[in-house]
C-alpha cells in the first residue's frame, strides 16, 4: 500500500494530480468550495440515484482502474472492469501480465479498455520492439470504441461500450490522446449504453478539474446508468448524477474561471449559478424523499475506480462494487 502523507488543510499543494487542500480551494474560489460542499450534501441527502430492477437478480458491477502493473484482492462478482492504464510502460510484457492476472479471476465476464500508459494498443505510441508482437485475451473483452452485450442471471442483458482516449497530457509515448478543442466524443456514444466505459473522467466530476467536457456534454445525451473511468487517481471515489437543472447549474459553476477571494465577494453569475444549485439541491431533496423515495429516482452513477494512491503508481484505493 502505498504511504498516505498527511496533507495539513492550511498547506499547499504541490502536485496537480494530488488533491487540493482547503487552503487551495479557498484561495482559487471560496464561493465554489462552499457550493461544492454543499452540493456533496445534497447528493447524500437525496439517497441512490436509481431504482434496482424489481423481482430481477441484480448484476455486481465489479470496478477498477489504474492498477499500473499491481496485482491486488479482488471481491467476486457478475462482471469485472477495468477503466485503463493496466501498466507503467505499455508494453507487451507488462500489458499480458495483467492480462492473465485478470483471467485467472472467477468473475464469469471481464471487460477491459486501455488507458495512456498501456502504449502497445494505440499504434501511433506502440514500442518499437513491440510491433508485429500478439496479445493472448483470453476470457476478456477488450473494447476500444466499440460495445458488448452481455447476458446475466435472470435473463437481464446490460450493453457496455468502452474507449480509450483522454484529454491530451503527457509526450509521444502516451496513448490515445486528443487536444481538448478537438474532443472526438460527439455522436460515438450508443444510446442504448447501460455500462459506459472510458478512461478519462468526465470533467468537473471525480476529475480535479482535468476531465474532458466533450464527454460530459456526450454523456448528458447518453445519460448511462454507470460510468467507470479512472486516469486521475486522487478523484477515486463514487458520485451520484441526476440530469437535472441542479447539476447543470453547479458544472456551470465549476466551469466560470476561478474569482479568487475579492472577486467571489462582487454579484455575479457565478452567484446567479450557486443560488440555482441550492434551489434546485433543496427541492431535489424534497421531491426524492416525498415522491419518490430514498432509494433511487432516474439518474446514473460515476465510479472513479483507480487503485493506486494519488500520484504515486502504489495501490491505495478501494475497489469499487455497484449493484446494477
């Protein structure tokens, strides 16, 4: 496991893909650490975002990502994933150790999509020793753009369709990357997608402010019941979304530049935004409780699944399971 060194709130920090510290938030933009504490809030108070199938088995949703070459336990479930970056170098000696790691587990279906450090799969970055080389899949369904449907107990069947590509942040070596302004989302996303697959985050949610908005905006249309992603370590973690007006208004927020300390203090829309993200968090608290109930409306959920700590490549993060 890797070492958690204590980050002391009035600190700084000194990585950008380590998380910021209550000084960092407050100095960029007071007003949207509060409202982004008060969203979380929200999130909780309003219970699971979707109902379970009714008299049907559920089907365990087994999530990881970022294992960076680590073997780790594993708990047993319907279908395994695995979001990217199996490796460090990407190369074909790594990239099949972990395949046949993952193999060799009971899970009965296991999918895979390749991350920016898994080079071999994107020939544009592929090792020059590496070329005309094979891999051995195995059990595993490997998706690069495409989809699946699988078939669980129950005669449930959930479509999952996986890809690759992140905002671009590393030199020739990393995979599957694209500059920002050119986001190769739209219209790539089935609509029939359960299970949506990639390794990048979408931006302002799990991400440190380093997804992609391109993909946000796709998955608005898409609206997947699970998003597994991972690439940025220290966003692991769970987050519900609802599609509503609410979560609209705080990704605007998120998404305003950063006012710092004397400019979140002037009137703005910035302040226009939060109002509308307390509304809209308040009332849908009421509605889910009243109406609908805690236990699930109509929305999705993002799962963060990297494993390793922050910006080391050491596990330290749990695996994630979702119950679809």
């Amino acid at each position: 496991m890797a070492k958690r060194t204590t980050q002391w709130p009035w600190s700084r920090r000194s990585n950008m893909f380590d998380p910021p510290t209550t000084l960092d938030n407050f100095l960029s933009s007071p007003l949207r650490a509060l409202i982004s504490i008060l969203y979380s809030t929200f999130l909780f108070l309003r219970g699971a975002p979707f109902k379970p199938p009714h008299n049907k088995p559920l089907v365990k949703v087994v999530c990881i990502s970022d294992t960076h070459t680590n073997t780790i336990n594993i708990p047993n479930g319907d279908v395994l994933i695995h979001a990217g970056d199996l490796t460090n170098a990407g190369t074909v000696k790594e990239i099949q150790a972990q395949l046949d790691w993952l193999a060799s587990l009971p899970h009965k279906e296991k999918i895979v999509i390749a991350g920016n450090h898994d080079s071999y799969f994107d020939q544009k970055s592929r090792k020059e020793e590496d070329k005309g080389k094979k891999l051995r899949l195995g059990n595993i369904h490997y998706l690069e753009h495409k989809s699946v449907t699988l078939k669980f107990k129950g005669g449930r069947k959930l479509n999952f369709y996986g890809a690759p590509d992140i905002p671009k942040c590393g030199g020739s070596d990393f995979a599957f990357q694209y500059d920002r302004e050119k986001a190769p989302w739209e219209n790539r996303i089935p609509l029939e997608t359960d299970v949506l697959i990639t390794h990048t985050p979408p931006r302002y949610h799990l991400d440190l402010n380093l997804g992609c908005a391109g993909l946000l905006e796709e998955i608005w249309l898409v609206k997947p019941r699970l998003h597994v992603f991972g690439h940025i370590h220290s966003g692991h973690g769970r987050e519900a979304v609802f599609w509503d007006q609410g979560q609209a208004a705080y990704e605007r927020l998120m998404g305003r530049s950063e006012g710092g300390v004397i400019m979140d203090l002037l009137p703005s829309m910035a302040w226009w935004d939060s109002l509308k993200v307390l509304w809209f968090g308040v009332k849908g608290i009421l509605w889910q409780r009243l109406m609908v109930g805690p236990r699930g409306g109509n929305g999705g959920l993002l799962v963060n699944a990297a494993i390793v700590w922050q910006s080391t490549t050491d596990p330290g993060n749990p695996v994630e399971v979702v119950e679809l």
